[in-house]
C-alpha cells in the first residue's frame, strides 16, 4: 500500500530517510492511547453528522478488532508507515476496507500524537503517585520499629547532633510527601485534550471538542490550537518531578550505601537486594541503591535534552518534537525499575539498633547541649561554646569522651559545672530536649509518623479515585 499521504509525491521516499524518520520503533508504546483516542474521535464525528452511522459503527468495530490485537502483540508494525498512528490506520484499513480511512476526517497526526502522550502520561503519574505512597508506607513502619533507636544525625558527613533513626527515615517520607504533591498538581495540566486543533490551526468540519473531552475524561481542552499541537510542557515537567524523585531515590541510597559498608554497620540490606563479587566471596554489594544512584544522571539527562530540543522551536509543529517521545518513555521505565525495588528493599532492611548506640556514645555530638547548660546558667554562648570546644580538645588528647570526664576535670573548665551534667549529656536526654514542632525528640517524631499516617490515606484514596476515574 503507498503512503497515505503520498498524493503530493512523485518518488517514493529513500529508504534511509523512511528509517531516519521513522518513530514506529518506538512510538509502539503508544497503540493502545492511539486506538483509545480514535474511537473517542469517531464517536463524535457520529454524533455530529459528520460520519454516517453505519460508516462509524465499523470503524468502531474495527478498531476493537485492532486493538485486541495490540494487546495479543500480533501486529507486525512497519518502518514504511512511520509511526504508530499510520500504523493503526493502515491496519484498520485492511480489516473494515476504504471505510477506515474516514477515521481522520478532522484531525492531524499533530493533535493526534499530543492526545496520545497525554493519555499516556497521566496513567503513568498515577501509578508513580502509588508507588511513591508505597514507599512512604515502608518508611513510616521502619520508622515506628525505631522511635527509641538513637543515630548520630551529621553535617558535612561529620557527627553533629544524636537524633532519632526514625526521624532521620521521617524526613525522607516528607521528600516524597513533596513529590506526590508535584505529580498531583501536574496532573491538571497533563489531563487537558489537544484533539480538535487539527494540523496548527482548528478544523473546517464541525467538530465538538468538548464531547471529546469528556469521552476521554479530560478535564478540559486547550485554548489555543497553535499551542494544543506544540505544547511539551506537560512532558517537561514531569520529567523535572521525575529528576527530583530521582534525586531523592539517591540521597537515600548514598545513605543505605555508606550504613551498610563495614564502617558503619547501621543497616543491613536483605539479600534479595544485594549482590554478591566473581572473585572476593566475602562481599555483599548493595547493587539496587548504588545502581538506582547511577541512574539518576541518566534521568537528568532526559529532562535536559528535551529542554534543548524545544529551546528555539518557532509554532507549531516540527519534526524536531519526535525526539520528545524515547526520553520520556525511558525515564518512565527507569523510574519504574528504581520504586518497584526500593519499597520492599526498606520494608526488609534490618537495623542495627546496638552499632548506632555505641557509634553515639563515642563521639561528642551531644556538646551543643553542654553549651545550652551553661547558658542556661548565665554565661554568654559564645563564652560557653569557647569552654565547650576546649573540653572537647582536652577530652581528645586524654582519649575520653565526655561522659567520661570527672567533675572535677569539667570545673577545670568553668565553675559553672555541677553534676546535673551527666543527665544533660545522656543521649535520650539530648534527643527529648529538641522538643519543638519538627524536632527530635521522641514526642514531636510520634506526632509526625501520626500525621504521616494520615497523609498516606489520603494519598491512597486519591489514587483510588482517579484509577476510578480513568476507567
């Protein structure tokens, strides 16, 4: 069969062009989005006289024939009809005859392939919204099986303060919290129809966009058809959101990396996580943090080459805009692979509660507190941080920590000291006198994991809603 659009041209295209051009390779992904579309499409050229009845209802019929057949994986796609849309229509042609091809009466493949990555792309931020809730969840039950577990918490990757593991987990579930809230915001501008704007400009035929709309449960349609065809926005910012998460994703395994190397003993990985050397057999390699880490540049660089793709694109359409397409997919895919796996490797991850106590007990994280002491007794603070830092010199060069220190060598110091100074360096002491809103201490970490459990219905019953509503 010759091109579709082939009644311009007196050659047949070169076939290193048609494999140049050519997005079916990849653009497959989006068969099940293009027929989804096509029926919407069709219904209203029925219900607005511009299709006959009869000629509607076997499209219609054709087209589930076809997509059944997608979803069989029985249709050989081809290089020659160049993407996903003229593939579809050609095989819709060859099932229902020269009938098919009044499908596209009103439409151009350019709001065409916009409608398609729309419909596709809001389904994916649904699911990540419940992958990342359920990673939300695996973090809230760690951190509730360690609200007594004491960490060194750090600053320049140096020990500053003892903190609470379950509030170190905490502040990663509000990371995520972040997240979803982004992907749910963009949700309302993923979920706005193209179809209708035609090539750039509308459409001569008297379609109704918004009976489209609702068809597809769009919330509403674009303004502007020169924008409608062109707009890429959607597709940035979700892979700006994607970035983020992807950062996150890293922080935290940096964190699992470095709390499960023999240095720190923190955590251990379950095996099904973990990896295992061709030569030293001793190893135990955390493969999915260090691999999701490296993973995350792949991320960023999707989101930077689609920026620079549309960076200096006039309206509206160009073929400049297929390369939109294989980074996003890929970034889905990779996002995927990362919240699948991450989930159950924290729901499994054992604790090594003794290792962080004793990593607390050696270090002199709780000398802030020794500070407030003093200024609670009437010495300036930064008078009591100079007192502080020479104690802990002295400690240094005597090989002891602060608890080890006598009275009588803490009143070397200043005479401010009394014996009040070992319930205040007690690290459950230092951990409960942060007992502000957002704090440490064991009261303030329980409220959080509270609210944090209401969040997570909420973000359950948000996603129940729009799967409901997607259907």
């Amino acid at each position: 069969m010759s091109k579709l659009w082939g009644g311009r041209f007196t050659k047949k295209t070169d076939q290193l062009v048609e494999e140049y051009t050519a997005s079916i390779m990849f653009d497959k992904e989006l068969a099940e989005e293009d027929i989804q579309g096509s029926l919407a499409h069709v219904t209203m050229l029925g219900k607005q006289g511009i299709l006959p009845a009869d000629d509607v209802d076997k499209i219609k019929d054709g087209l589930h024939r076809v997509l059944q057949r997608v979803k069989r994986g029985d249709i050989e796609f081809s290089i020659g009809d160049e993407d996903i849309h003229m593939n579809i229509e050609k095989t819709l042609i060859d099932d229902v005859g020269s009938v098919g091809g009044k499908l596209h009466t009103g439409r151009s493949r350019n709001d065409q392939v916009a409608t398609d990555m729309h419909l596709w792309l809001r389904k994916r931020v649904v699911e990540f919204i419940d992958m990342l809730h359920k990673l939300q969840a695996a973090l809230v039950e760690q951190a509730k099986a360690n609200t007594d577990t004491i960490v060194p918490g750090y600053t320049h990757l140096q020990r500053a303060q003892p903190i609470l593991f379950a509030h170190h987990l905490m502040a990663y579930v509000s990371m995520f919290g972040r997240d979803i809230e982004r992907l749910q915001d963009s949700y309302k501008r993923i979920n706005v129809l193209p179809l209708g704007a035609g090539a750039l400009a509308g459409t001569t035929f008297p379609i109704d966009r918004h009976f489209v709309a609702s068809q597809l449960k769009f919330d509403r349609v674009y303004e502007n058809s020169l924008d409608a065809v062109s707009d890429r926005d959607f597709i940035l910012e979700f892979l700006s959101h994607a970035s983020i998460i992807m950062m996150h994703l890293s922080r935290l395994s940096e964190e699992l990396i470095l709390w499960s190397s023999t240095e720190f003993r923190f955590v251990e990985l379950d095996d099904a996580f973990c990896t295992g050397s061709s030569i030293m057999p001793q190893k135990k390699n955390p493969d999915v943090p260090e691999l999701v880490r490296g993973k995350t540049g792949r991320v960023y660089g999707n989101l930077v080459g689609l920026l620079t793709v549309l960076k200096s694109l006039p309206l509206a359409y160009n073929k400049d805009m297929q390369e939109d397409k294989e980074g996003m997919f890929d970034t889905v895919k990779t996002l995927q692979g990362a919240l699948q796996l991450f989930a159950p490797m924290i729901a499994t991850m054992k604790v090594n509660k003794e290792q962080m106590r004793q990593a607390v007990n050696q270090d002199f994280s709780n000398a802030t507190d020794i500070a407030d002491f003093l200024v609670n007794k009437g010495l300036p603070f930064r008078q009591a941080h100079e007192v502080i830092g020479k104690t802990v010199l002295y400690c240094i060069q005597q090989n002891k920590y602060l608890l080890d220190l006598t009275l009588d060598e803490f009143k070397q110091f200043s005479s401010l000291f009394d014996d009040r100074i070992y319930a205040v360096l007690q690290p459950e002491q230092v951990v409960n006198a942060r007992n502000v809103y957002g704090g440490t201490a064991k009261v303030q970490v329980e409220a959080a994991i509270g609210r944090a459990d209401a969040q997570l219905a909420e973000t359950a019953a948000w996603v129940a809603e729009y799967i409901e509503r997607s259907r």
